[in-house]
C-alpha cells in the first residue's frame, strides 16, 4: 500500500487539475456562471422556509439561521454522495489508456465539492449578519468541522466509488439512500421544533449527519462547543474506513480496470 500512497502522491498535479476542472464544469454552460454557488442554497432556503413556515406554520425567529446551515451544510454532502457513484466511471475512458490510481477521483470529487461549501458558508455568515446574529470565540473551531466532516465524506465517497464500479445499479439507489437521508436528518427539522417519538430518537443520536450538523449550528447559531465526543468517533471511523479502502484500491486496481 505505501508504493499506491506514493503513486498518489505522485499524481498530486492531477488532482489539483481534476479539482479546478470540476469547479469550472460545474457552471459551465450557465448564465450567471460561478455566482450559482451563492445563488443556489440562498434559493434552498427560501423554498423551504416557504414550506416550513409559511405553509406549515412552524419554525421560529430563528429558523431561518437554523435552515440555511442545515441546507449549506447538507449540500456538500449530498452533491459529494449522488456524484461518488460515478466518481471512477466518469474518467473510464481515460483510466483505460493510463495508469492513474483510481481513488484520486473520489477524493477530487470531494474536494471539488468542499470549495462549493465554502462559497454556501458566505451565505451563512450573511444570514448571521442580517439576524444579528454574533458568533463567539469559537468560531476558530469551524476549520476543524469542516475537516472532519471532508475525512467523513472522503470515506463514504471513496467506497460508493469502488462498489458502483462493480454494481452499477448503486447510482440508482443512491438516489433514494440521499432522501433517506435528508428527511432522518436534523436539516430542516429538530425535535425541539418538531417532536419525534422517544423510540426513534437513535436514528438522530447514532446518525453521523446529524452529529456534523449541530456542531456547526452549535458554534455558528447557539454559541456551544460542538459534540466532541460523537464528533471524534466519526473522525476516527472515517479515517480507519480510509485506510482499508486504499488498502482495497491497492490490491484491486486490476480489477477496476477490468470491471471498467
């Protein structure tokens, strides 16, 4: 496995070409162009607030704060997961020709994805700014949520990758696992606002989305420290999931290209 992490390595010029490629592929053939990556969640949150608020009469003061994070927040995660299932089959054409280590296009996807987030955290701070709302010292804590959360996603993204290779049927399904997803997690939702019963309360408490979530909302909205320990067990998870699968990268790089 150290001649595959050196092999990577190596390639690291083709990374950062995949990541800016996947930045300007994003908004390509559009009008407004890279101010999409602003528009997009501000649009989010305004179809949701639409729906939660005004039609359905719940929320509060504070919900809008509450949502854009959430949907900010959800994006890269959701854009990251529906593209990992064709992270490797994208570039088959290219991975037929030469040899490339196959786990570099998850990971550029996943970096390509965070530099969109960035831009949806302006429209976070803007909210704040416009609610009054000031975050505290911890603040300086939000690198190391975004960190972690890029580990989790690293992880997830580079295992869909490997397995829609071989069952291809994965990019459909995933479809339907990410709205699973999406409406199991805190992003539009919370039980203070939106009571659940006491017997599903684990699919929150053991549910790695909904830990990174309100570590964000807790240092950006509510002024507390996020939930370390839960946090710190995702990291670990993640890393120790990251490691195996390079160590499956590796041995089966043969079989990528023969499946491909």
């Amino acid at each position: 496995m150290k001649n595959y992490i050196d092999e990577m390595i190596k390639r690291k010029d083709l990374l950062i070409y995949l990541v800016m490629s996947g930045l300007k592929a994003n908004n390509r053939d559009s009008y407004l162009g890279y101010f999409w990556w602003l528009l997009d969640p501000l649009l989010n949150v305004l179809v949701y607030y639409f729906l939660v608020v005004v039609v359905m009469g719940r929320g509060g003061p504070d919900y809008p704060i509450f949502l854009v994070i959430g949907l900010v927040v959800w994006r890269w995660m959701s854009s990251t997961i529906n593209g990992a299932s064709r992270g490797i089959l994208n570039y088959s054409a290219i991975i037929k020709q030469v040899y490339l280590p196959k786990s570099l296009f998850p990971i550029a996807l996943t970096m390509t994805q965070m530099f969109n987030f960035i831009f949806g955290l302006v429209v976070v701070f803007i909210f704040l700014i416009a609610f009054g709302v000031v975050p505290t010292w911890r603040i300086i804590l939000l690198p190391i949520i975004i960190i972690i959360q890029m580990i989790f996603l690293l992880a997830l993204s580079m295992w869909l990758a490997y397995i829609s290779v071989f069952i291809r049927d994965i990019g459909n399904i995933i479809k339907h696992f990410v709205r699973i997803i999406f409406y199991s997690s805190p992003i539009i939702w919370d039980k203070n606002r939106f009571p659940i019963p006491e017997e599903l309360e684990w699919i929150e408490n053991f549910n790695p989305f909904a830990v990174i979530l309100k570590s964000y909302r807790n240092i950006l909205m509510y002024h507390q420290s996020p939930i370390w320990i839960s946090l710190i067990a995702v990291a670990i998870l993640s890393i120790i999931a990251i490691f195996f699968l390079l160590r499956l990268y590796s041995k089966n790089e043969h079989k990528i290209i023969k499946a491909l």
